[in-house]
C-alpha cells in the first residue's frame, strides 16, 4: 500500500499531525513511532499515565524503556556527560515530560516573521493556539475553550510553604503579581499552567491520537524504527525501516518527519541531507547539500540552587510547581529573557533520592548556539551533541544575575520558617564574577528543550532547512514538523509551541500548500 502521508514519529508533532490529517477521509495517513504504543488506557504504565513526583521521574529515568536515554556536552569543564531525555513511547516527549503548558513570548514569533518566515507572526499563530487547548481557568481572547487539551493550573489555597515563600520573595522584590502568563506583555511571578488533570498526564497520545484511533485512514505503527528516507532523484518517496528484526520498505506521497530536534536532523543526513562535506566523512551519498542540518542547536541553559527544609515543613508529595518567575535581565534588549521555577523535591531529572528543594535558573534566550553532528552512519548509532554553553559572556552574565536573584530570594523573611540551609551554590561558589562563573561552568545543564536543528528560514538563510511551509529545501515530498524548524528557542517550555507548529502545518497541507 502506498499511503499519502508518513508521519515518522508518534512524539507531540507526530500524533497532532498524523490525528489532523485523518481529520479528512480522503487521505490516507500512516504514523510510526519506535517505542512502545499502548492504545487501551487502562494498560498504560502508570509511570505514563501519572505526571507528577517520583512517577514522573520514573518514566524519563536514564535507560529506562521509555527515554532514548540521549547524552551530549554541556561545557568543557564538566566532567560526564549530560542527560538529554527524549520520549521513547507513543506520545514522545510529552508522555515524559514535565507538563509545563507555556506559550512562547508574542514577540518570538514576530522574530520568526522578521526573519523572512512569512505567516509566523503572533497574531497568525495565536489562533492555533486557541484552537488546541482547553483552558479550564481562563476564558477572552487569548484562550481556547474547546481544544483537544485540557490546561489548569494550582491556585494559591493548594500551594506548599516552599511556594508560597517564593511567590512572596518575588512580590517583595518588586516583581507583578500576574496569574496568566498567556496575556501579551506578561511578566513577574504567575501561576505555572500545565497539560495535567487530576494526576493524569495528558501527553498527545491521550489528547489527540486516542480519541481518532477509529478513523479507517489513520493507520499506528510502534515498534517501528525508521532507518533512512527513500527517494527517486530528488523527490523523496517511501522509507527503509526496522520492525521485529525485519526490514520493510514503505511507500508514500509525502512524508513527514517529527522525530524531534535529534532525530529529525539524524535521518535528514543518515538519508545525504546535510552538510555535504560532513556526510562523505561517513560515506553517505549526497542527495542535497544543506549546511544547517544539525547547526543553530537552541536550548534553554539552567542550573539549579538547592536547599534544605527545616524538619516537619509540609510538602507536596507529588512534586507541585505551582509558580515561576519570568523577569528581563539587566540591560538586556529582549524581554523576560529569565525565568525562575520553584520545584519540589524529586523533580529534577537525575536527582534521584535527594531530599533538596530547588529552584530552577533559566537564561530563555541563550545567545550561543550548539551543534548536532553524526557519529557514524549506524541508524543505531545517538548522534554527537555539544551545546557549548555560556561560551557567550552575555548569557553568563545574565545567568549569574539569576542565581544571585534566587540567592537573595532565599533570604527573604518569607523563608524564615521554611529554609533549614542553602547547600548549592556554596557562599565560595559566590565570592566574585569569576567564582561564580566556574561554578555556571561545571553546574549548568539542559532544560531539555532543544530546537532549532532543522532551522525555518527564507531561501537566503544559508542554514535554513525548510521554508515557511515547513518543506525541505532542495526536495520534494518531504517536510519537517517538530521543535527542530524553530528558528530560535521560544521564551518559554517548547512543548506548546511544538503542538502549535504542528497544528499549523496539517493546515497547510490541508490547504494544498
């Protein structure tokens, strides 16, 4: 059978993608997705199913079955290398997540636009939002109330003291109050909005791809792993593809790769889509020269302060983030560059059994780039992944200035009667700029929100991988619909942008575009 559409990877693009274009009975559409699919929910893993405290923790564990289990380099004086968690499971990431349900900033996508990606401003991007959410705390113009995702968000009266201290050192320092971080122009401390409901992690296989399972024309493949793309001169045609220890070939009109930041950037040059020179390092044959596969790496650099509680403080045992701090760091032209997010305890990736509280420090709009590169031409093989972080003394000056921030949070009276000790940094790790920096050096890590490795951009951007419709440059039948075509992080988690790049371009195609 030849299908009209592929979509490789059941992650959040791939499922919104795959559900959209089902929507219309005279397509046929075929998603695949490597790991496990569980299609009764009552057989979903409760480390699934279940988005909050050690469960959540339980489901991204480093080789665990449902995380790639990724690593790349964070800095050179980092000893090992960083974990970069990646859903391995129908749902992708989003049935790993956090759950964090934050849009990017107005003014990323009128950056988008101003960079030649005609139809990405705003105010064209706003109603694609709208449409993919229910907001079940906000209504007006700049919330959707009947979309396939349910949001909510924990209000003051369930808040644990750690919360309610920072919420309080945050209004004493001089930062709004302000509830709705999906207002334009929103800034200060606001409620953290979340794509969780009752405990229940509503990832995209929930939201979009369960309720459309019945659709005749939507056929869900998992265990599949794709191995390279197919094509006849330069229109790509079909794929080669793992299943069961037996290999297939599968044909289609069009294929779709929303295999995320790291995979979709993989196959483009596991299939000669790439960096020419980079690919005849490992014998791939070239169907099309494009530099900026795997370049113009983005993601959200972050290092965390911990502290002890003083014995009998209540915490949530679900591991509640309930607030976050979006501020605009000094002298900086961009606003609400920074955030801070109180977390409870458990919540950090890799933190294991360690009782600390955290507060996360985020720089949102990094100004270093990172590279993706293969390491061989094994479809097995993770690709090599160096962010060079803080390599810019911009966003190192801007990081200390979060970290000296929480710091002087932690010592607002709101934490008198919480905060038994602050363990990290240590007071030497504060002493000057430069102690400072090397602790940002060996400290920082991911927020696991990679983009841009497949950069959108005018035919003049050398690194521009695909045009405003998402399609490949310099192919035909081939587009790319994940976080990966963003051609700058977004000031804010990734997931709900990815689901709106999604639900953009089904439209397109919908519209023949």
């Amino acid at each position: 059978m030849k299908y009209d559409h592929i979509v490789v990877g059941g992650g959040t693009a791939g499922c919104i993608m795959a559900t959209r274009l089902a929507e219309d009975p005279e397509r046929s559409v075929l998603l695949l997705e490597a790991g496990p699919d569980y299609p009764d929910f009552e057989q979903l893993p409760d480390s699934l199913k279940y988005g909050w405290g050690m469960l959540n923790l339980e489901a991204r564990k480093a080789g665990g079955p449902f995380n790639w289990s990724f690593t790349g380099m964070a800095t050179p004086q980092q000893q090992g290398p960083m974990p970069v968690p990646r859903g391995k499971a129908m749902g992708g990431t989003s049935a790993i997540n956090g759950q964090t349900f934050i849009r990017g900033a107005p003014e990323d996508f009128d950056s988008w636009e101003a960079m030649g990606n005609h139809g990405w401003s705003y105010q064209e991007c706003l109603p694609y939002f709208r449409n993919l959410e229910t907001d079940e705390d906000y209504s007006g113009d700049f919330h959707g109330t009947d979309g396939p995702v349910p949001v909510r968000r924990h209000h003051r009266d369930t808040w644990p003291p750690a919360q309610e201290a920072f919420y309080q050192a945050c209004i004493a320092a001089g930062h709004p109050d302000n509830p709705d971080l999906h207002e334009p122009d929103s800034t200060g401390v606001s409620l953290r909005a979340e794509n969780n409901i009752d405990g229940v992690r509503m990832s995209m296989a929930l939201a979009y791809l369960a309720p459309n399972r019945h659709r005749l024309n939507l056929t869900v493949k998992a265990g599949v792993h794709v191995i390279r793309i197919l094509f006849s001169d330069n229109r790509a045609t079909g794929l080669e593809v793992e299943s069961g220890g037996e290999s297939f070939i599968i044909e289609g009109n069009e294929i779709i790769l929303s295999a995320g930041s790291v995979g979709s950037p993989q196959l483009l040059m596991l299939s000669g889509i790439g960096p020419a020179a980079h690919l005849a390092e490992f014998g791939i044959p070239v169907v099309t020269d494009s530099p900026g596969v795997g370049q113009n790496m983005r993601d959200h650099p972050n290092v965390t302060v911990k502290f002890t509680v003083k014995p009998g403080t209540y915490d949530d045992p679900n591991g509640m983030r309930a607030l976050r701090l979006r501020f605009t760091a000094t002298g900086s032209e961009t606003p609400n560059d920074m955030i801070l997010s109180p977390a409870s305890m458990n919540t950090v990736i890799g933190e294991g059994e360690d009782p600390s509280h955290t507060v996360n420090c985020g720089l949102y709009l990094a100004a270093g780039r990172g590279e993706l590169r293969l390491n061989s031409a094994d479809p097995h093989d993770q690709p090599s992944m160096d962010y060079r972080y803080l390599e810019d003394p911009w966003d190192r000056e801007r990081l200390r200035e979060a970290v000296r921030k929480c710091v002087d949070f932690l010592n607002d009276p709101a934490y008198e009667s919480v905060i038994e000790e602050r363990t990290v940094p240590k007071d030497s790790d504060l002493a000057s700029d430069q102690a400072l920096d090397d602790w940002l050096l060996r400290s920082v890590s991911s927020s696991y929100h990679i983009a841009g490795t497949c950069k959108m951009g005018p035919a003049s951007d050398e690194e521009a991988v695909v045009d405003h419709h998402l399609k490949v440059r310099g192919v035909e039948g081939l587009r790319v619909v994940d976080a990966s075509i963003m051609p700058d992080v977004v000031r804010a988690n990734t997931n709900v942008t990815t689901m709106m790049i999604a639900e953009r371009a089904a439209d397109f195609i919908k519209k023949g575009q």
